[in-house]
C-alpha cells in the first residue's frame, strides 16, 4: 500500500476517534520535514467544551519506526504543529527509534508561560487503545503521547524507571493541560 493511501487511512481513524469534534489540517511547512517524511501532515482536533484539550496530530511520521504521535494543549497554538514537525524529523533522522520512555529535550519550554521543557514518549494514557492501535496496510501504526514534562523528571525517569515516574503521575493525578502544573519528584 502507498504512504498516500497509509495516510488517508490514518486520518480516517483520527477522524473516527475525534468523531463530532471539528478537525483541521494544521501542518508546519518549514524545516526539514516534508523532506525526511514525506506526505507528512498535522492536525488540529479542537474541543467539543470549554476547559477541554486541543489535540495535535501527526499523520505520515509512522513511516519510519511505526508511530504516529500526538500532543495536548489548554489553547490552539502553531507552535504545536511545529513541535510535531521537529519530533517527526528526528525519529526519521534517528530510524524510528522513539518509543514508548523516550524523551527529548526541546531546547526551550513547549508554550510560552511553562517552564516544562522536555518532551516524554508515553502510552496514550487520557485515550487508551482505541486510539493508539491503528492497524494500516497489514501493519501496526502506534499513537503515542508526547507529555510535557520537567529536567527534573527526566531525570527521575533514567535515575529510577518510567514506571516509578507514572507511579507518582497517578499518586498526584496532576493537570497535564496546566502549563505550571507541580514536578512529580
């Protein structure tokens, strides 16, 4: 199957899962990216009530390595489609190699008004499956969650597990839509 039909497919199951909700093509064109992924896209999935998550997706970077990857935001802002765009490079620069604990350093906060500057690979936690597994062409497309996340708990990730770090995200149960929400450390 050809990445075009890979990827109108893939938007069929963002569309089938953001059912209802008003879902917008919302692709950073600068950068390196339509070169290393080609047919790469981003979308927009606003919410359906106030205080609710802005979702951004990507459609084409399963291409290498076999993840899609998604990002929540309190407000609509661009500089999501582009913070997809630089994560969707990298994974093809690096062959696919970000799954599930990885994490990047964005060199700078992920919104204006954050002090979180990293960016942690997870499960799909606020979804589950019925968003991560897109099954595409005989093969498995992952939807990961790229979560915000602080120095500090990236360190405790390497220093000790993923698991302890999700250990104290469910003992804190923090606002992931909040821009200063607490360090779980």
């Amino acid at each position: 199957m050809s990445g075009q039909s890979d990827n109108g497919l893939l938007k069929k199951h963002i569309d089938g899962f953001w059912e209802g909700h008003s879902i917008e093509e919302d692709t950073w064109t600068l950068g390196p990216v339509r070169q290393s992924v080609p047919g790469f896209s981003t979308y927009r999935v606003a919410p359906v009530s106030a205080g609710s998550a802005w979702v951004y997706v990507t459609v084409g970077a399963s291409a290498v390595g076999g993840c899609e990857f998604f990002l929540l935001s309190p407000y609509e802002s661009r500089v999501h489609a582009e913070t997809l765009a630089v994560v969707s490079h990298f994974n093809s620069e690096r062959k696919g190699e970000l799954d599930v604990g990885s994490t990047l350093n964005m060199g700078r906060p992920w919104m204006s008004g954050s002090q979180m500057d990293h960016l942690l690979v997870s499960l799909p936690y606020p979804y589950g499956p019925d968003l991560e597994n897109a099954y595409v062409g005989g093969r498995r497309v992952r939807f990961l969650w790229l979560l915000p996340v602080y120095g500090k708990e990236v360190d405790l990730i390497k220093n000790h597990s993923l698991e302890e770090f999700e250990s104290r995200m469910d003992e804190c149960e923090p606002d992931i839509l909040s821009l200063d929400r607490p360090a779980v450390c």
